[in-house]
C-alpha cells in the first residue's frame, strides 16, 4: 500500500488562550494587498487548535495542522512549539497577590 502525500495546511501563530483543557486559541496575523488601492493590510484570523499534553503558554510561537473535526470549532491540532516564550507576565504567571 503506497503512502499518502498529506496536503493539510499549516499555520504559524501565536497563542491567545491556553484556558481550555487541550485547547488553544492560535491567533494567526497575514498581509494581503488591497484589490484596488494595492495598500498592503493586516488580517487576524484566530483558530481553536487541540493541544493534547497542554503544553502551551500564552505568548508562544505554534505551528498548527488541518485535521479530521475534533469538536464543533477544533479543528486544527498543535504540531509543535517553535519559540517558548520568555516574558512571565505575558505567560499568566504574575496575577499572584502576596499577603
């Protein structure tokens, strides 16, 4: 039986929300041309994507596939972490309050 050549697409992006369990929001950002004015623009498109070991922090760097529907909003799945982030704010990790 011959292998399957997989034309799912991949996106790059960063994580918005890592509050789901096994859910990530991926905020992916591209750059279009106007039609007519030929100014070039930014789109923000945001995807759910299924983080099975819950790794992801906000503010990381993802690469995502397309795969079968894993919910009724999921489907794309983490394929890995490019770029951890380094900033603990943005990590969710400063909203402690000390007594």
């Amino acid at each position: 039986m011959p292998e399957r050549k997989t034309r799912k697409k991949k996106k790059i992006g960063v994580v918005l929300s890592n509050k789901m369990d096994k859910t990530i929001v991926v905020e992916v950002e591209r750059t279009i041309a106007h039609p007519r004015i030929g100014k070039v623009m930014r789109r923000i498109n945001t995807f759910k994507a299924h983080d099975e070991k819950n790794e992801c922090r906000i503010g990381d760097r993802v690469l995502i596939m397309e795969t079968r529907p894993i919910s009724k909003h999921k489907c794309w799945r983490l394929v890995e972490i490019l770029e951890k982030t380094k900033d603990k704010s943005a990590a969710g990790l400063v909203g402690e309050v000390k007594a």
